[in-house]
C-alpha cells in the first residue's frame, strides 16, 4: 500500500462517517403560514355543548353564558350551577346521590369520529362525579363513546353525531363543592 491510497482510503472513511452522522440536521425552525381560524359559540363550535332541550327553560343548573339570541340558539359558553345561584336551594345534599338527567348535549360537528370523555378537573374527585347518557344511570361517559362525524350509529358504543349527558354527583365520596371545573374531552376514535 503506498501512501496515496491511504490518504483516499482515509478520506472514504471520513467521508461515509460524516454521511453516516447527519450533519444537515437542524435543530429548530419557525415558520409563519396563514391561518384562517374562527371561534364559536359552545352551540356552534366542531364539538358543540348545548342545555337540553328538556331543560331550555329551566336554566337553573346548566345554562349558555350567553343566554339565546332572537331565534333561540344558544350564545356562550355552557356553564353548571350547582350552588344557591341554581335554584332555591343551597346546594347538593350532604351525605348524598344526586342525579341531573338530560343536562346537554354533546354533538359532534367535526369530520372524525370522536370519544367521549367527561369528568372533574381534579382527578381525585372521579368518584364525586359520574356523568352518564341522557337518563341512563346505568351507562357511564366512560371515554368510550364514540361520536360519529356522520350521524350514523353503527353499533355498540356510538351515539351517532349526537350524545345527552346528565350527571350524577356522590357527595358520600368526597365534598362536591371542591370541583371548580368539569372538563368535557373529545379524541380522534
């Protein structure tokens, strides 16, 4: 071996070493495309909230922050009220099970199949509350309803694009009144 075919032999292998390591990568980029976004009410948005139609006129509990306009659609955000500013009573009873059939609806305006996910901001209060469908105490929002983007009930677990919702809260669980938010979490099924 002489000494020029070492030097290209060395070369090579510098070369593919390099090839081999990746040295285009970056680290970081930041780019600026347009953007057409628009914010909607709960009514209107790809995952609509809306008070059941059972419970329109008694706004006590669940309600549109933004009342209705002309036509009656929602405007707003949903919000719940179980405390003296619901109804004449003071609150949820100690010691208790309390149960809200048919609160809201949920429906899915997106184009994906969605789950359904329902619950207390604070996950140590899951046993305080179990939201379940409609009237049906005995099927709870467990994350495995689907919602369809297309309307169609196709079987076990799907709702089509729409789901009621009611709530029951277990007060010999845990104290009610430390839940500040529910959270309503929709996934991609």
């Amino acid at each position: 071996m002489n000494r020029r075919n070492v030097l290209v032999g060395l070369g090579t292998i510098v070369a593919g070493g390099g090839a081999a390591l990746g040295t285009g990568a970056f680290s970081s980029v930041e780019a600026s495309r347009t953007a057409n976004i628009d914010v909607a009410d709960d009514a209107a948005a790809f995952l609509a909230l809306e008070v059941h139609s059972s419970r329109a006129a008694d706004s006590g509990f669940v309600q549109a922050s933004g009342g209705t306009d002309g036509n009656g659609n929602q405007q707003g955000q949903i919000e719940f009220h179980f405390d003296a500013t619901a109804a004449d009573g003071d609150g949820l009873n100690d010691d208790a099970v309390t149960s809200f059939d048919d609160l809201l609806t949920i429906t899915n305006n997106g184009t994906n199949d969605v789950t359904l996910s329902i619950g207390p901001d604070d996950s140590s209060y899951d046993a305080v509350l179990t939201p379940y469908v409609g009237s049906d105490r005995n099927t709870v929002i467990d994350g495995t309803q689907i919602l369809t983007a297309d309307g169609t009930d196709a079987g076990d677990n799907e709702y089509g694009s729409s789901i009621d919702v009611g709530f029951e809260f277990d007060t010999t669980a845990g104290d009610a009144s430390q839940i500040e938010t529910i959270v309503i979490t929709a996934d991609e099924a």
